[in-house]
C-alpha cells in the first residue's frame, strides 16, 4: 500500500498544477494586494505561498522581505485555521510573540490572514494584512479579506488556464509579461529597470533541429534552457517566455555594467551543452538589452524594442546589444520604404536613369545601363543601395523588376522609333528569376513590342541561388540561347565563384567597382583584375570594369586590354534624352560628312 498523502503533499500537487512553485513573484497580484491594504488600512499587505521549507510573498506592500523560513510563517498558521486567522496584538500571542516580525523590524503587532483555497480544497498559502498596531477586526472585515482571498486564488487558477503559461517551457508566457510589468515597475524604487530578451536558440537552428530530431527533442532542449535560465536568475528576477526560443525578464540594477555583467554569467551558464534525444546540442546566446523608465508601462513597444536590440546582437555576432535609437529609426524608415514603394510605383515617383558603357580603346558608347531611381514625396531622393535591399527582402522586389523590365524595354522602343539602336542592360534580381514564369514573362515583353532579343543584356550577381538544377540556371540557358546577353554583375564583390565564368553560359562579366579602385596605386589589387580578366578572356568573355573614375585606372585597364567601361569619369547616369545625345554624338564623329 502507498503512504497516505500529506496536506504537504497535496499543496506541492497544487502549486505544481497551478505552476507556481518556485515563483519568485507574481506581479500581477500586485493591484488585489494594494486593495487589500487599502480597504483595511494596513501598511502591510501581501500573499503568502507556503513551501516545505519557505514560504514565498508572491505580492507584497510594506515588507521589506520575499520570503521567510516556514518556521517563522504565521501564514502556516492560517491555512489550517478555520476561516480568517485573526491576532489583534501578536505580543500578546505565546505562538507569535518571538516572530522576528515582531521582535525585529517592521516589528508587527496585528495579523489577519484568510487562507488562499483551491477548488480542490487544499489551501496554499494566504492573503495577509498586518499593522505596527494592535488592532480589532470585526467579522464584516473578515468576510471582505476571504472575498479578496477568493479572488486571488482565481486569478491564480485562470493564468494557468488562460495562456499565461507557456506549455512547452510551463514558464509565463508573454501574454503574463504584459499584466506584471506595471507590478514589476512599481517595485523599481531604488536602481534602474532593465529589460532584457534572451535567445537561445535561433530560429533557423531550431528549425533545423526540429527536422533532424522532431519536435519533442526540440521542445525537450526549449524547456530545458527554461529551467537553466529561471534556476540561474532565481531570486533575482522571474524569467518569462515570449517566444519560440526567447525568454526575457526585468531586473532592477544600480548601473548599466551591472547588467551586461550578468547577462555575460548567463551566457557562460546557457553555453554548456544541452541533451536533446540523447545528441548534446550546444545552445546559443544573443541578448537585448533596453532601460525601462519608471513611466514606460506599454509592454508591447518593450517586446519590440527588445527585439531590435537583440536582432543587433545577431548582426553584429555579439552576445549582446543595448537598445539603438538610432537602429530603431533606421528599421522605421525600412518599413515605410517597403509599404510606400507599391503606392510609388503606381503615383510615378520611380524613374530609369541610364548609364552609357564605352568600349576601352576607342571610348566609344555601346551600351546603357538602367537603374531605377526614387523621389519620394515626403522623403525626397532616396538612394537604391538603401531602397534595394529593403525589397529585396520582401515580395517588392518582383513587382519592382517588372516595372524597371516594363520601363527599359518601352525607353527602347522609344529610342528604335527615333532612329537609334541602344542595347540596354537590366539588372534582374534573384527572387525573380527563381520563378518558374521568368524567362516565358520576359520573351512575352520582348516579343509585345517586336524587340530583337539582342537587344537587351539582363545583369545577374552571382550567389548560393545559382545552384545547379534550380530554375533560374534554366531560364538564363534559355535565355542565352534565344540570344540575350547574360553578365554576371559585381563580380569580385563578396561570393565570388570562379565556377560561374565555365559553367554558366554568360557573355559578359562586370569587374565590381571594389576590385577597380585600388588598381592605379596597389599591385596586389591590379594582379587580382589581371587574373580575372585573362581567365576570362580565355574563356571567351567580355570584360567590364565598373565605377571607374579617375585616369589613371583607365590607363591601367587598356594596358590589361579590358573591353568597356562604365563609370563617372566617362559619364554619370543621366536622363533618356541625354542618352540619345551620348549616341548621336558618337555617330557624327564615326561618320564624318566627306566633302
């Protein structure tokens, strides 16, 4: 036969079911134990949960205490007693009058304290008021504090069942964060509130994990981290959790370097290997950090300043970032960039300016390149190196191609249509050309307005997206093979893969503005050029250098025999009309009048 169960027994059952043993604090009671002390004018007021060696104030007013040893609980007291324990005057008690709540400071004289039931009957604790004073307590009273009983033990009972408890980590959720941090602010009297965000598994790692291990083992690796990271802060500040893989808390601290140095402990603690399916896994740390004023209550724009700040620690490959203003600002106007850009579009505030190629040895224009320019009504002149990547990480990005697609191709016919045949080049982004429409959209253009396919070049960078088998390798063979041109654009920028200049069937590539700068002045960076241009002159490719603006890189790229260039020293991009002008003038000196 098993033991019979003790009332210790059951009330660890029930804190357990109501998840809150081992919580520290429960800011959202904060505002029942306020009326509590208000409705019996007490200084001192709280709620009491009884452990097996502590007893914990989940909420407190007026003591300077978060626990006391259980042998010193007259709480322990009430929860057996029969309704309301009521002492008028504590010295006077044989049971209480060596409490050090009595004997030391606040030195205590009145209690009362109605038991905190569940609905299962047992009691957990309790909600207390107490005075430096002795004091009456008449049974209307009572009835009133087993009333405000009743209501925090409900409030316990519903963040159990309301989602305000995480069911992966059984930590509070963030929808608990949002009804404690005004609890949790009003208690910062002393030092600064900080509010920290804590990932310990990023988003794509813990997908990754997900499909290799399933999702238990994933969710096992979650909770565990949980419990590491409440056991390291016990004491200090409760841990909630407000995302997939992030937790966050608020800590009262002095000064700054405080912070920082206690999350670089966390990080030490959070780095050890974690099990997960019987595979060590090792967990990783980025942290936000952002100080929280004493009036800043809305809880939402918290989270999402937190979240700027740890998305800093991500792109800055640190453990940890402070909140940036600044970073903030920035990320704003990318988003008013993005949702401004469909409107644009359709208002007109996007044009094409071109720019003119020349050939090297006898600086004559062949080509132009089209780049999409932005006046935005209330931000005036945007740069693409700021606006581009911004679409380039949403869906703007293949409507914004099309347009520029619709609008050289159109500027062509135009140019045809006055007696001038200028080849254009067009940057198409990689979203774009990983659709499996691309190449049949782009033959439907060219063909709508009767244009040779040779026409126009369609720029490419080189990436990770040009794996073999994807869809663009298709369309950019197609492509090739119907007669467009294809460059490989910015080349030397960053990926750099020489298996592109043999394996892609490309006419052109653009040495990037980075590998031309330094080629009047640095051996090295001309030895570099040098070497990607012959190769690919073995290779049967055109040579671009881009971005060239001073002479003395000119004379270095005709001594290489580099093909064309492209740059402000020959020409700035500039309007359609000017363009004409460019070629027109070009055609008058190749063909002079004979006399």
């Amino acid at each position: 036969m098993s033991p019979p169960t003790s009332q210790r027994d059951e009330r660890s059952a029930v804190l357990s079911a109501m998840q809150v043993d081992g919580l520290a604090s429960l800011p959202a009671l904060d505002r029942l134990t306020a009326l509590a002390g208000y409705t019996f004018d007490a200084p001192v007021a709280f709620v009491s949960i009884l452990g097996d060696v502590k007893q914990r104030f989940l909420s407190r007013i007026g003591l300077p205490m978060a626990q006391t040893d259980i042998r010193a609980s007259i709480c322990a007291h009430a929860v057996t007693a029969d309704g309301v324990l009521v002492v008028p005057d504590l010295r006077q008690d044989p049971r209480f009058r060596d409490n050090p709540l009595v004997t030391d400071s606040p030195h205590l004289r009145f209690y009362a304290g109605a038991p905190l039931v569940a609905k299962n009957g047992v009691a957990i604790g309790a909600l207390c008021v107490m005075d430096t004073r002795p004091r009456t307590f008449n049974e209307g009273d009572q009835d009133q504090l087993a009333t405000l009983a009743e209501l925090v033990v409900a409030q316990l009972e519903l963040r159990a069942m309301s989602g305000r408890l995480d069911p992966v980590s059984g930590l509070p959720s963030r929808h608990q964060l949002h009804a404690d941090l005004p609890g949790i602010l009003a208690r910062c009297t002393e030092g600064t509130a900080y509010a920290v965000a804590v990932d310990i598994l990023d988003i794509p790692r813990a997908n990754q994990v997900g499909q290799v291990l399933g999702l238990r083992p994933l969710e096992a690796l979650i909770r565990r981290a949980g419990v590491r990271l409440r056991a390291a802060l016990e004491g200090v500040a409760t841990v909630y959790h407000v995302g997939v893989t992030r937790f966050a808390f608020v800590v009262e601290m002095p000064a700054a370097a405080q912070v920082e140095a206690l999350i670089l402990e966390l990080r030490t603690r959070m780095l050890r290997p974690l099990m997960a399916a019987a595979v060590p896994m090792s967990p990783r740390f980025h942290a936000g950090i952002c100080a929280v004023g004493p009036g800043e209550e809305d809880s939402h724009d918290l989270l999402r300043r937190l979240l700027v700040s740890m998305h800093g620690a991500f792109d800055a490959r640190r453990p940890f970032c402070w909140y940036s203003e600044q970073r903030d600002e920035k990320m704003h106007r990318a988003y008013r960039l993005a949702s401004d850009a469909e409107r644009g579009l359709q208002a007109g505030d996007f044009h094409l300016d071109y720019q003119p190629r020349f050939t090297l040895d006898g600086r004559r224009p062949v080509s132009a390149e089209a780049l999409i320019r932005w006046t935005h009504p209330t931000l005036g002149s945007i740069s693409p190196t700021e606006f581009i990547p911004v679409f380039e990480r949403t869906a703007l990005m293949d409507e914004v191609t099309n347009w520029v697609l619709d609008t050289a191709l159109d500027q062509v016919q135009a140019w045809r249509a006055q007696g001038l045949d200028i080849p254009v080049s067009i940057n198409l982004s990689s979203s774009y050309l990983s659709n499996a429409s691309a190449w049949h959209d782009i033959r439907s253009k060219l063909e709508h307005r009767a244009l040779p396919f040779s026409t126009i070049e369609l720029e490419i960078t080189e990436g990770e997206w040009l794996r073999p088998g994807s869809p663009a390798i298709g369309h950019i063979a197609a492509m090739a093979q119907a007669g467009i041109t294809v460059a490989i654009d910015d080349f030397g920028s960053g990926y750099s893969n020489f298996s592109y200049l043999s394996d892609l069937p490309i006419h052109t590539v653009k040495l990037d503005k980075s590998l031309i700068d330094g080629i009047a002045i640095n051996p090295r960076a001309r030895a570099k050029v040098s070497a990607i241009h012959h190769l690919a002159h073995e290779l049967g490719y055109l040579t671009v250098a881009e971005g060239v603006e001073q002479q003395a890189q000119v004379e270095v790229l005709a001594a290489m025999g580099v093909d064309e260039v492209q740059g402000y020293l020959l020409a700035r991009p500039m309007s359609p009309a000017l363009v004409m002008q460019v070629f027109e003038a070009a055609a008058i000196t190749a063909c002079p009048v004979r006399v």
